[in-house]
C-alpha cells in the first residue's frame, strides 16, 4: 500500500518500511532527534527498530520521515488488557517538515492499526501541540519527585529485604519480574522483547538494579543511578540518586525500596521523574515536604482506534446511563452514539448526552481527569447537564492511571 502526497517541492511516498531499509530510516530519527547514529549505537538499536510495523515518508526514493509501534496489550479500568500499538519512532526531516509529512503518516499508521486489530495507540509525546490533531490525548500524568531529608513515619509499612543484582542476573530478573507483578494500573502495558531488546542494555545496562522482597518472594525492582553533584565550592554535596525505573507489587514494596534508596551513602537527595500522581511517598514520611514535586508533565497520549471496543472492554462507575457522541473524522468506523451505563457501553441511536471527538475521550478513558473538568475547559460539548454528573461517575477509577514504561 503506496500513498503519494503532493508537497509543495515534490511528491511523497507513504508506504510501509521494507526489511534493509531500517537503518536508513533509523538516520531520519536520530537526525532529528540531534544524535549522531555511529554504527556501534546502530548495533545497540537494530533489535528494538524493526520493518515490521514501520512506515516511511520517500521524497527522491529517499527516506525522509518515519513513524513505527511495536504491538503491546494496555491496561484499561477494571483490569482488561487490550491490544495496543505502543507508536514509537516518529520523524521527519528538518528539510521537510511542515509540508504534511507527519500528517500523511499518522493516517497510513493508525488506518495500519485499525487493519491489525488494535484497540488502542499509545505514545509518549516529545513536544504537547503533536498528537491532539491525531485524536491522541493525555491519558496519564506523572510528577517528579526530589527527596532529601526524609525519614520514614513509625506506621509506614515496614519488613522485607532488598539486594542489588549483578547485570546479568539483573537482566534475566527485572524482565520477569515486570512480567509476574502484571499490570496493575489502568495504563500500564506489556514489555515486550522488541521493547527489552533496547531496555535490558540501556536501562538495566546502565544503572544499578535492586530487587525487593517480601513475604512471598521478589515483589519489586528498582533501577538507579548516581551523579556527583560535588563541586570545588561545595565539596560536601554528594550525589544525586535518579530513579530510572521502579515498579512493585504493592506499598509495602514501595515503601522498602525508598528505604533503600534513602540510605545508600553520600547522597545528598534522590530524584524520581515521572511517578505516578497517587505515588503513597510523601504520604509515608514524618515531614510530606520532604517530598517535593519538582515537575508535573503528561505521561501517555491515548488513542482509541477501536471506540466500540475500547469502551465496552473497561469498568464504569456507578450513575445513570449516559449517551456520548463522538465524531472521529479520521477513523470514521469510530463516529457515533455510546450509552455508556455501569455494566458496560454499546452503541445506541438514542439522544446524546455529551458530544467530543478522540482526543478528548481518550483523556477521559483511563480516568486521568473526570468529563465535567473538561467540560468546563471546553473540551466536552454538554448537550444534557444533568448528565454531566453521571459521566464523572461513570468515567471515575479508584486508581490513578500511569504507563511507567517509556519507549
Ligand atoms: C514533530 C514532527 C514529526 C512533525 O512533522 P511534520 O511533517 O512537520 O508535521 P506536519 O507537517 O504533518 O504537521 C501537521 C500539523 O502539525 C503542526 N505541527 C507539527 N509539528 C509540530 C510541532 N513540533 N509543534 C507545533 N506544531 C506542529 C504543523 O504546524 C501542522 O499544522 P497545520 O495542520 O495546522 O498546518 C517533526 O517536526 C519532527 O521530526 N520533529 C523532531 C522529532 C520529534 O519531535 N518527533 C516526535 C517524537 S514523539
């Protein structure tokens, strides 16, 4: 399947990447990501950059954009996985951006993913004015924490062990480990071998891993670094401990391994990007303002690609039925009347209640922010008030979305 695009200094083709074509369209990315792609770091990559699931952008049989996912199963409210394209990749060529290159290849990949039966895209977003054009919206936040001077309180949980693994037992590890806890937040998504081809060298390669343990066995990992803050006028900072990946099976293994963390030696405080915005930290700790927030940043950007699907799969709160309208100009198999109740949303060709499109839903899908706070915003049409309260309970979840695996 061939798309040619007509740009204002030659046409483009949009067609799916061939096998031997992946280094080439490996350049388009790291070109515009500012990084020089020697054949040392190609050789890193090659096993997480495959053909499959990639399409190019040609000017000249030249590419000069990309976009690739690799196939992975979501998380959503209520414990359903569904299967995902976690989109990664994504570039064009500073000398052709602008032109509708990106456009044209957002359309060949999400009608790609609709094709292959996935009910939802996910991405991590490199700047925030991208994607909503694509019907992708922000499905998780994440905060980042710095902590220094904490002590723990007397009724935070306590007990289990931690140890610090050696890479290559790590390596074996944390992959299974990840694997065993499951998935236990709406957001969430499998990682994949395509995904740990990269991960297991660059993430557990280059950080120290630790693993918890409780009273059933390993519950926990967490992998970090350390930079030394010490200068000729400060000779007494220490170091700098960044969190680079912490996944546990419960708080009680949370709360052990910031234990650990808390006390490694000559650190002087530990940072932690992109936690999740229930993280049970500050709430552990005798002084909460030990536990700054330093950053609050989107996390996941959401796209459903199989509405009908994606809203029958997830729980719903309590609340009068509600009927959503939503108008997907771009997957238009999408565009219709949900009634949306607490056993579950099918199609209906009753009144609509509220009307929106992609983006906006997928910000209410995972629960990240309730229909009445983007109503207010202007994001949400509200057709019938009186529904907007029954929306909020509907779309409400008990527990914060987040993604916790960057790709
Ligand atoms: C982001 C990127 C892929 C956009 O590619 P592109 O081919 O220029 O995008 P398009 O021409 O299809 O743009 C479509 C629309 O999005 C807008 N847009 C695209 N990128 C934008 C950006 N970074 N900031 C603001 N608006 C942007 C365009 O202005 C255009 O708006 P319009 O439809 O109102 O005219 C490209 O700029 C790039 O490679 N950036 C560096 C790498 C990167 O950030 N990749 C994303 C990783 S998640």
């Amino acid at each position: 399947m061939t798309i040619t695009v007509r740009g204002s200094s030659g046409d483009y083709r949009i067609r799916p990447l061939e096998p031997g074509e992946e280094r080439a369209a490996f350049e388009v990315l790291g070109r515009a990501l500012h990084r020089t792609v020697t054949d040392e770091y190609w050789a890193r990559r090659e096993g997480s950059f495959p053909a499959e699931r990639r399409f190019g952008a040609f000017a000249s049989g030249e590419p000069v954009g990309v976009t690739g996912s690799f196939a992975t199963r979501l998380a959503v409210p209520g414990g359903k996985a569904l299967p995902a394209a976690a989109v990664d990749g994504v570039a064009v060529r500073a000398d052709h951006t602008r032109r509708g290159v990106l456009t044209a290849l957002m359309a060949a990949q999400l009608a790609d993913c609709a094709r292959r039966g996935d009910v939802l895209a996910v991405l991590h977003a490199s700047e925030a004015t991208i994607y909503g054009r694509f019907g992708y919206g922000i499905a998780s936040r994440g905060q980042s924490l710095r902590v220094a001077g904490a002590s723990f309180r007397a009724d935070a949980p306590s007990g289990g062990e931690v140890r610090l693994l050696g890479t290559a037992e790590a390596q074996e590890l944390v992959p299974r480990l990840y694997a065993e806890m499951g998935l236990s937040r709406a957001g969430m998504i499998e990682r994949r071998e395509v995904w740990w081809s990269y991960a297991r060298e660059r993430l557990i390669g280059e950080h120290q891993v630790a693993v918890h343990s409780g009273p059933r066995g390993d519950d926990g990992f967490v992998l970090y670094r350390t930079e030394d803050l010490r200068t000729f006028d400060q000779p007494n900072l220490g170091a700098a401990l960044t969190v680079g990946d912490l996944h546990a099976a419960d708080t009680a293994a949370v709360a052990g391994l910031w234990r650990f963390l808390l006390r490694v030696d000559l650190v002087s405080e530990v940072r932690a990007p992109g936690r999740p915005l229930d993280d049970p930290l500050a709430a552990m700790l005798t002084d909460p303002r030990a536990c700054a927030v330093t950053g609050l940043d989107d996390e996941s950007w959401l796209r459903l690609v199989d509405v009908p699907a994606a809203l029958a799969a997830r729980e719903w709160g309590p609340g009068e039925p509600v009927v959503v309208e939503v108008a997907d100009p771009q997957l238009p198999a999408n565009s219709g009347r949900y009634r949306i109740t607490p056993g579950g949303a099918e199609a209906t060709t009753g009144a609509a209640d509220l009307r929106t499109g992609p983006e906006t839903l997928a910000m209410l899908y995972l629960g990240d922010r309730p229909p009445s706070a983007l109503a207010a915003a202007g994001r949400l049409e509200v057709l019938n008030p009186a529904a907007l309260p029954h929306a909020d309970t509907l779309f409400a979840t008990r527990v914060t979305p987040w993604c916790g695996t960057p790709f």
